[in-house]
C-alpha cells in the first residue's frame, strides 16, 4: 500500500529541506500543493502506482482550506498509509531565519510584519498541530542535523516500525522540549564528586564501572527498562511511529548518558524497535 507524508509547519521550520530529505529518500515529492486539490490529486493512477508519496503544505492555502484539512486526512487515511508531520519552531528563531535569509514570510504585506505574519500563522496552525501524527522541532538542528533527524525519525513512518530515541540532557540547561518522557535521575549517586571522574563522560569504562556499583542507579535502570518493555508493546499495538524518552541528571555528562547507554544497548536487542540514541550536552560540546 501507499505510504503519504503531508509535511506541514511554520514557514522556515524547514518543509523545504525535508521534502528534499524525503526525495532523496525516493520519495515522490510536490511542495506547495494547494489544498483544494489534495484529494483531487489522487485519482490520478500514476498518481497513486507510487509506494512512496510526500505532500508539503502551509498556510498560503488560507484558514477555510487549512480548517477542512483534519477531514481530508481521515478520508485519506481510510485509503492509504498516511502520515500528517509537524515542523515548527519557537517564535524567535523564526523570526531570526527570516531576518538572515530576508526571504518574505508567506503571510506578511505592507500592513503586517514579520512578526505580526509569524504569530497569525502560529494560531492559524494550532488546530492542525494537533491531529499531526508526528511533530518535529527544529529550533536547534541545521540543514545537516534536520536531514538526519527526517531520515530517522520520518523515513521509519513507511516502515510501520517503533522508533525509540532515547536522549540524555542536563536539568541545569533546561528539560527537552520534544520528550514524551522525561525522568530526572539527579537523586542518583554523582561521579561528578569523585575527582578522578569529574572531566570524564558516562561513556568512559571508569565512569560507567562506577555506576555499576551503585545499588540505587541499578534499581533506576531496572525500572526504567521494566516500564519500557512493559509499554513499548502497546505504543507498537496502537500504531505510534516514534516515542521520545529523555533521561535528565545535572549536567548531562554522567548519571544520564549512562543510563541511556545502557537502556540503548538492551533494547537494540529487539528488532522490531528502530533505535535512536541522542546525548544532548555532549553532543553540543563537541561542535564547538
């Protein structure tokens, strides 16, 4: 059956890049479609002979069209394998990319800014956020960083396969905005306050020997793992294409980037779950 991908979002959150993404991915791809030919679009049999079909819309479409789209989906998804994405981004980085670029904001004229354009496209995209079967942030992520993230997180859709990401983070640089869940594991034993493991990541033997030795950050890897496996089936049953599990300590380098670790190295034993393992604060560092 054929799997389609309407990609939509915010207007510089990247639809662009991630269509090109997806055609590399041979998919077939149609930017800009106006919504009142969505439906129209496949009665077409060359059309619908294609296994792989990606759509990107926005707001130029208008409110009225934008407002019929959550019926369009259903019917569709009652003939294919379809998927609604959601890029966005925060408000001020927008704004910032439209300012570099000096592109013009789909929405803006003489009597309405950029600003004024990114904030009427927010609202008018609220209801269309929320029947999206997969939302993608990308305030962080260059052109490089989203085309990997469509690649893993996106091309996996057409797979009807779990995608598990799991991300270590540090709470003093502020909790992850894209997790489904999030466990703070500062309460845990530190090995930052052992002077011959403080530079050292939880990725080095040293670190990670310690940590084994530790009663109460063995019994949180054993829940964690124990609610995972108990609840993965489930998300699997139900059809969710990607859980995010984000697992927090302070700085990010330690306690978290073990136990993610450790949680990727069991689950990657199970072959119907896709994995995708992200350590934020060590992964930051390295660029600079």
């Amino acid at each position: 059956m054929m799997h389609l991908i309407i990609i939509t979002g915010m207007s510089g959150a990247g639809k662009s890049q991630a269509l090109n993404t997806l055609e590399d991915q041979d998919y077939y791809c149609i930017d800009n479609l106006p919504l009142n030919m969505l439906e129209a679009l496949f009665t077409n049999e060359w059309v619908i002979s294609k296994e792989k079909i990606a759509i990107g819309v926005d707001v130029r479409s208008g409110k009225k069209q934008l407002d019929s789209l959550p019926d369009m989906v259903e019917r569709l998804k009652n003939q294919f394998r379809t998927d609604l994405v959601y890029l966005y981004a925060s408000k001020g980085i927008i704004f910032k990319r439209y300012n570099e670029t000096r592109r013009k904001h789909p929405l803006s004229t003489g009597e309405m800014g950029l600003e004024a354009a990114i904030k009427a496209e927010y609202e008018l995209l609220t209801p269309v956020r929320a029947i999206a079967d997969f939302q993608l942030e990308t305030s962080d992520t260059d052109i490089y960083q989203l085309a990997s993230s469509i690649k893993q997180r996106i091309c996996v859709l057409a797979e009807k396969q779990l995608s598990l990401s799991f991300q270590s983070f540090g709470f003093k640089y502020g909790a992850p905005r894209d997790s489904d869940f999030i466990y703070d594991v500062r309460c845990l034993p530190n090995p930052y306050w052992v002077p011959e493991l403080r530079i050292k990541s939880g990725q080095t033997e040293a670190v990670s020997k310690w940590l084994d030795e530790q009663p109460l950050v063995q019994k949180m890897y054993d829940d964690i793992k124990d609610f995972l496996e108990s609840w993965v089936p489930h998300f699997i049953d139900n059809q969710r294409a990607y859980l995010t599990l984000s697992i927090g300590c302070t700085g990010g380098h330690h306690r978290s980037v073990y136990l993610i670790d450790k949680l990727a190295g069991h689950f990657k034993q199970d072959h119907g779950v896709s994995i995708i393992v992200n350590h934020r604060e060590i992964d930051a560092k390295s660029k600079q």
